[in-house]
C-alpha cells in the first residue's frame, strides 16, 4: 500500500507518520506541495498514484480566519477541490479532514453525521466548502469530522495551559463550550482502520464529553499542579471567531462500520502528558 499525505509537517501529519510507519507513506507539505495549484497537485498524484490520500493540509487558525477569509477558502475550500479532482483522475480514495465547527452547537446533544452543517464562523464554513467539494468531485471519499485536536508538533490547547499553569498561579477557562477532546494519534489510528472500509462521511473522536474548564482542570491533575482555575463564560472571554458551544460527536459510522470505539479523552490525555 502507498499512501500520499498532505499537511505532513502539521501535527496531525506527523501523528499519520508515525501510526503508519510500516506503511509507505510519501509526505508532502507545503514547501512541496502547494493545494491551491491546481496544476500542480494534479501533476504530483498522478505521478506518484497512490492508493490512498490523506488529505490533512488546513488553514487551522480559527480566528485568523475571520480576518483573512479569502485564504481560508483558498486552502480548506479550493484545495480541498483540487485534491479530490487529482484523485478522481486517477480513482484513487481520498480521506479528508475536517472538523466538529462544521456545526452551530445549537443541538443540544452530540452530532451525528447526517446531521446538518450549520457553521458559525469562516474557519467552520471553509472546512465545509470542503467537504462540498470533495464529494461533489470524487465518489471515493471518506469525510473524517474529529475535534479538539492535540498531540506533539503543533499548537494546541493542553500544551498551551501545561504551560500557563507552570508560570502563573491562576487560570480563567470557559465553562460554556463543549466538545470531545481528541488525541492526534488516536485519529490516525482510526483513519488506517478506516482505510477500504465504505466511503462515506465519520466522526472520529476520543469518547466522552467536557468543556475546556474541564479539560482544563484534568491537565492539572495529571501534571500535579495545585493551581487556581476557573470557570468564567464564553461573553467573559471574547474571541474574534463566534464558537458553536455543543460541537460534541457521535462516531455512529465507525460503530456501524464495525471499527473500534476511540478510548475515553481522559486515558488518551494521560498517555499524552506522561509523554512530554
């Protein structure tokens, strides 16, 4: 098996490469691979056909987005296109990552897959465009919606308070967003079991469900550090991007599909920092 991955130097791609290093994986980031080129992504895939792609290259800045929107459509939107129509030229499977912000959170209950995008904010919307795309121009696609993304070589929330609980001696955390933490490694693990399985749109997460405070108050439990957290609202902590405040998944999909359930956010969490 030969799978190409774009988005290799982000922190899910490294995840991919380490989950699938007895696999032949062909990495392509930025410096060479360019997802807005149509031209050239077509030129790339069809030299190299693989037999998978895992499609993980993203303009991830939530906010940044809000203030440079033409770039989020470029890469999540555009480049998601471009992908999936070099893959269709050459039949090849094509894995796409987007994300929980498809949703407005207005639910009330964890999202299913069939349940209906409604984004809230641009980086939401072009994750959506994409998906749009991908399935309009390829019919061997897996959508893969996961969230809360952490793990090693990459921005993100548990190295972020790790680090503001080791220098200050309290935290303000919002208590009013929810979601299911998920470990990078853990994704990629479910995406190669997903790999030949029905194509189709999945929710891949760790199980289980918390708000930032309360993944917030766990980092600090597992690190050791007796520091003064607290919960404060979404309106007390203002952000340039609106978050959906329920963006909780299902992984309906991948249990009708008979792949294995994800394990709680919690052990996944305690692997990662004993880790650091």
């Amino acid at each position: 098996m030969k799978v190409a991955l774009t988005g290799s130097e982000g922190m899910f791609g490294h995840a991919v490469m380490k989950i699938f290093s007895d696999i032949e994986v062909v990495p392509f980031a930025y410096k060479n691979l360019d997802v807005t080129d149509l031209g050239g992504v077509r030129q790339k895939i069809s030299d190299l056909k693989p037999d998978f792609l895992i499609h993980a290259a993203a303009y991830t800045n939530v906010d940044a987005c809000e203030t440079d929107a033409d770039a989020a459509y470029r890469v999540n939107g555009l480049g998601a296109r471009n992908v999936a129509i070099a893959c269709e030229e050459i039949r090849c499977p094509v894995v796409y990552i987007s994300s929980d912000y498809v949703f407005d959170g207005t639910k009330g209950s964890p999202y299913n897959e069939w349940d209906m995008p409604n984004p809230v904010n641009l980086y939401g919307l072009s994750k959506l465009m994409g998906e749009q795309f991908v399935s309009a121009h390829t019919t061997r696609f897996y959508i893969v919606r996961t969230s809360w993304l952490y793990g090693p070589n990459g921005n993100n929330f548990v190295d972020t308070i790790a680090r503001l609980l080791s220098e200050k001696d309290s935290l303000q955390v919002v208590n009013d967003q929810f979601g299911c933490p998920t470990f990078t490694e853990d994704l990629a693990r479910t995406v190669r079991q997903l790999l030949g399985k029905g194509y189709g749109i999945y929710h891949a997460t760790n199980s289980g469900i918390c708000s930032w405070y309360d993944f917030a108050v766990r980092i600090a439990e597992i690190k050791g550090l007796q520091k003064s957290i607290a919960p404060v609202s979404t309106a007390q902590f203002p952000r340039p991007a609106k978050r959906p405040p329920f963006s909780a998944l299902n992984t309906t999909m991948l249990r009708l599909e008979g792949i294995d359930g994800s394990r709680r956010w919690e052990d996944a969490l305690g692997e990662y920092l004993s880790e650091c």
